[in-house]
C-alpha cells in the first residue's frame, strides 16, 4: 500500500466514525423513545477527530487542523467529565 492510499485510507477511516456517532445517538435515540448521547458517542468522536486531525496534518491544511483540534479537546473533556461523574455516582 503507498503512502497516500495509506493516508486516503486514515482519511475515510476517521469520517467513517465520526459519522459513525450519528448513527449511533440515533439509532440508540429511536431506542429509548428520547434524545440521547450515549458515551460510545464521545469514543467515536475522539476516534474520528484523531484520524481526521492526522489527516489533516498531513494535508497540511491549517483550517481543518484548526477545526479538528478543537473538536478533540471538547471530545476529550467531555469523556472527562463522564469519568469524573461516574466516580462520584460509585462513592457515593
């Protein structure tokens, strides 16, 4: 595989996930019979943004580094404070 099929294929892989998470609060949504964002949610978004933003990187395109960056810190943070309230609910 050359480089950019190898890169084209991180590319499409990081858009499928971040797709992927639409699909996800959607279906798992229509489950629920109310609007919901499930965590698999915010592992999908990291997993899309990471890909995306190497992508990106190696695009060299400054507007979409920029864009994606910014995803994955609120992403990432997001998962944080998952973490955290789970702690919290299992001390209690």
């Amino acid at each position: 595989m050359g480089r950019e099929t190898l890169w084209l294929v991180v590319g499409f892989a990081g858009q499928l996930a971040f797709t992927g998470r639409f699909a996800l609060q959607w279906l798992y949504s229509e489950y629920k019979k109310r609007s919901i964002i499930p965590v698999g949610f915010w592992y999908l978004s990291i997993v899309g943004s990471a890909l995306l933003l190497a992508y990106a990187i190696y695009r060299q395109d400054p507007v979409f580094i920029l864009g994606q960056s910014f995803g994955f810190v609120v992403y990432l943070r997001n998962l944080q404070l998952i973490a955290r309230n789970k702690d919290k609910e299992q001390g209690e």
